[in-house]
C-alpha cells in the first residue's frame, strides 16, 4: 500500500478535488478525510510560543502523591 498525504482547501460545499495524483483510471482507491481545525499562530509555527506559563511549586516533587497508589 502506498500513502499519499495531500492538503487541499474545500472550494465548494461536499466537494474535494484531489489533482495531481500518480494514479489511473481504474485504480481502486481508499480516501479518508481528515478535518484540519488546527489553528495556527501568526507565523504558522510553535502555536503555544510565547504563552504565559507559571511554576507555583517548583521546588516541589512533581506527583508526590501518586506514589501511595503504588503501595
């Protein structure tokens, strides 16, 4: 089986135009759309870039509490 990953933007309402493809007339194919709602930052890279973040304990040990369970 040989995958081909191909991003296109819908241009109409249920209608996808897939150009390009080494395929042939006849071949059977299998298609699986994958919605992208994966929003960008302004250069398009690292979303969480320059985002506020905070230690509250960070001297602390992390998930102290999570080791009874394995007593």
């Amino acid at each position: 089986m040989q995958i081909f990953k191909v991003e296109v933007t819908i241009v109409a309402d249920g209608k996808l135009e897939v150009e390009g493809l080494p395929l042939h007339k006849g071949d059977h194919v299998e298609v699986i759309v994958n919605r992208n709602d994966l929003k960008e930052s302004a250069n398009g890279h690292y979303p969480l870039r320059n985002t506020p973040y905070r230690y509250s304990e960070p001297f602390e040990p992390v998930a102290d509490t999570d080791w009874n369970v394995l007593k």
